[in-house]
C-alpha cells in the first residue's frame, strides 16, 4: 500500500497542471517536483524532528535535528515500526501537503518565492501542526481523531494554499472592475481526469496504508473510502447539473477528491453508509466553497485546492466520531 503514496505528488501535478493554461504547465509542473525535492531533504533533517521529537509542553517536538534515527529505540523502531520506514511514510505525507499549495498559487508565483514557501512548509508549518495531532502534542493529548491526514495533511495545505493566493492575489483578467470573475479554462480535461482517477487508486495506499500494518480492517477502510468519493462525485455532478443547467466536468473531478478528502479522517471507524453521508455533504461542500472563495471572498484559486482541501476536512476529525452516527442512527429510526 505504501508505494502507491509516492504517486500521489505524480498526480496532483497531472490533475492540477489541466486546470492551468498551456502556456503556464512547465513551471507549474517544475513547482510539484521541487515540492517533493525540498520536503524529502528538509522533512529529514529538520521537519521529523520538529514533528515526532521529545515533545515540548504538547507544542513541538525538540530532538533528533539533523539526526533522526537517535529518536529509535534500541530495535530500530518508532512507534512500532522501523525508523526508515515511518519516516518515509511521514515524508510523503508531508510533500502531498506541500503541493496543494502551488495550485492555488497557480500562473503567477515567482519561482524562487515559491521554493522558499514550499521549504517552510516541510521544515515548520506542517511538522507543528503534525506533532500536535500525530506526535504526542495537545490535540492527541485531547483525543482529536485524524486517522489519516484530513487535518494533519489536508487542511494544513489548504489553509496554506489560501493564504500563498490572498498574497500573490488574482490572475490578470481574473477579475471585472466590478469584482464579478471570469472563468479562464484549463487546457486539458482527460488529464486532469486521468490525474483524479490514479488519485483515487491511490488514495487506498493514504488511507489503507495509515494502518502501518496488514490489519483485518483494512478492506473496511478501502469500502468507506471507496464510497466516500464515489457518493461525493455523484452528489456534485446532480447538483451541478442542476445548478449550472448542464454537469460541470472540472467541479464534479473536484467533488471526486472532496470525499476522498472528507473521508481521509474517520476511515475507519465509520459504517459504509456513514461514509456515503459524509460523501454526500462533502459534495454539497465543495461546490458552495469554490463558489464562494472565488465570487465572495475573491480569492483567485485556480484549481480549487482551497475548497477541496481546506474546506472539506475541516469538519471530519470530529464528524467522523461523533456527528455521522448521530445523523445515521436519526436517518434509521425515520426509516424505520
């Protein structure tokens, strides 16, 4: 399962880069690979570190820097498993936040800025934020559910992802001088397409693979994540159509990742038909999310990382424990 995490970055390039003009796809494309460059030498150096550390008052972590195999035990071993391979999970992890920001900031980024954005993400912002869910800090301490990275990983770049685009602001002619936006189409559908459908493989290997051991629930973490994204996609393709008087392709590829998204946080400890309810509000999600970053609030975001990442996970870590059984257990007794 762990091999297919390293097509994630591979993809997010293929689905992101057919949102963008042709014209601009080279250097978008360049961004996602120094994505993965800079987060596997940074995450190793200093980021794990910060991240699984001797934790500080539930902060940060503050040992091993430049040296993390010292944080293993006498075996070789951190948090169950071998150093080498805990650390590389992480890291990939790390690197998939990392590119959901260059989407956003998509066609206008000067790409020395870039590199210096993606680099704080791999060396701060996302181990912080890391170490308080996954490393010992105090949201674990609090109990907080994040099974697979819909905070940890997917917020945290979304939230990223918002504020690289507030700064750099809008593309040329995004924007009407009454403030009302101009679509400006990708060059390349298929791909994107493409990009969304090997995502959704790989998603299997995000989910499946947090388990960090062949357990005996991992076909019910594939089943919960499978019909996430599928209830999500179906849900945003119905209300498209209805809403924009024909389906939105691009908008129903990206309802397709707000499941996947959704999904990532209580993949398993929900029921297959929570997970369908969580796909379906996912869907409803995404669609009023890049209407309204891209019409209300007036962030240009290209390919609508901010609504798909940072929107649709941010009520999952909690959702998923406590919100979506209540709401099933209510829809059950209706029925019955």
């Amino acid at each position: 399962m762990k091999e297919k995490l390293y097509e994630i970055p591979m993809n997010d390039a293929m689905d992101e880069d057919d949102e963008c003009p042709f014209c601009f796809v080279e250097r978008k494309t360049e961004q996602e690979l120094m994505d993965f460059v800079l987060g596997s030498l940074f995450f190793f150096i200093l980021g794990f570190p910060l991240m699984f550390g001797k934790n500080i008052a539930g902060i940060i972590g503050g040992s091993g820097f430049f040296n993390p195999y010292s944080l293993a035990d006498a075996d070789g071993m951190l948090n169950g498993l071998p150093i080498g391979v805990f650390m590389i999970f992480h890291t990939v992890f790390c690197a998939t936040s990392a590119t959901i920001v260059s989407g956003a900031m998509a066609e206008r980024t000067k790409f020395s800025s870039y590199l210096i954005y993606s680099a704080a993400i791999s060396i701060f912002i996302y181990p912080v934020t890391g170490h308080w869910i996954w490393g010992g800090g105090w949201l674990s301490e609090l109990g907080f559910h994040d099974f697979a990275g819909s905070t940890a990983v997917h917020m945290v770049g979304g939230v990223c992802a918002f504020v690289g685009a507030k700064i750099v602001g809008p593309r040329l002619g995004k924007y009407n001088s009454d403030g009302t936006p101009n679509a400006i189409p990708g060059h390349n559908i298929p791909l994107g397409a493409l990009g969304v459908f090997i995502l959704w493989f790989c998603w299997f290997g995000f989910n499946c693979g947090s388990t960090t051991a062949a357990s005996l629930n991992l076909g019910d973490i594939a089943i919960t994540t499978n019909l996430a994204a599928a209830a999500s996609t179906f849900v945003t393709l119905l209300f498209t159509w209805a809403r924009y008087g024909k389906p939105d392709v691009s908008m129903t590829l990206n309802g397709a990742l707000a499941g996947l998204v959704a999904i990532t946080a209580g993949c398993d400890v929900v029921t297959p038909y929570e997970a369908v309810i969580i796909g379906v509000i996912a869907g409803f999600i995404v669609v009023f999310a890049i209407e309204f970053i891209d019409k209300v609030v007036r962030v240009d975001d290209p390919v609508g990382a901010v609504g798909v990442h940072g929107c649709c996970c941010c009520r999952c870590p909690i959702g998923a424990k406590k919100l979506v059984p209540l709401i099933w257990r209510t829809v059950s007794k209706v029925i019955s």
